[in-house]
C-alpha cells in the first residue's frame, strides 16, 4: 500500500499527499470555495471509535464516486491539555491506515469549512 506523505507548516496547516497526486489537486484543496460532496463529524467521538468511523465513512464514499470530503475533526479546545487527539489520529489513519488507499491527498480545511478543526480530502477515482 502506498502512503502518502505528511507535510506541516509552522501556522498548523498540515497536508498530505501521494508521491503520484499532481499539484492541482493539492492547490483545489486549499481553494476557499472548494464544495465538498459530504461531510463527518468526529466530535465527541474516541479514537478507536473515529477510526471505524472514518474507513466506513470512505470507503462508502468511495464507492459512491465521490471525491471531495470534510472530516471535522475539532481543535482540541476541549480535550485535555487542549491537545488535538483526533486529527493527528486521523491524519496517521489518511497517511498510513486503511483508509490511506482511498485518498489521493489531504489538507487542513479552508477556513470556511473549519479551518483547523476540519481536514478536507480527496479521494482516488474508482477503478
């Protein structure tokens, strides 16, 4: 299975991407007017219960045919320490799970879809 790698900026922007995605895709990502087909909301949930939650969730997608999706992942403000515990789960499961061979890239949202608290991906086309 191919990871994909994992790049953090100093402003908390993280992305991700196949070796193979062409930049476009990773620049559509970042566009304040990316339309996301659907959404997860990951609040609330633990870790273990986010994991089963987000494969399920794309590889549903998936199949569907959709491509462009938001996970809502929070920003930590309530968990202890104030520490982000479920995007840095979700980011290693999109980078290097079982979900990661469903997705061709990943970003920290747009602003309008969450900013820090949201990751948008895009996903490979069916075969």
């Amino acid at each position: 299975m191919e990871t994909l790698r994992v790049d953090r900026e100093g402003n908390g922007i993280i992305t991700g991407r196949r070796p193979s995605t062409h930049a476009s895709i990773v620049d559509a990502l970042e566009d304040p007017q990316l339309e996301v087909e659907d959404e997860l909301d990951l609040h609330g949930l633990t870790t273990r219960e986010a994991s089963r939650e987000v494969l399920r969730f794309i590889r549903e997608r998936h199949q569907r045919g959709e491509r462009w999706l938001c996970l809502i992942v929070g920003k930590g403000l309530h968990s202890p320490g104030g520490k982000a515990t479920l995007k840095e789960h979700v980011v290693t499961a999109l980078s290097r799970g079982a979900p990661a061979r469903f997705v061709l890239a990943f970003r920290t949202a747009p602003r309008r879809l969450g900013g820090t608290g949201a990751i948008v991906v895009r996903l490979a086309d069916r075969a």
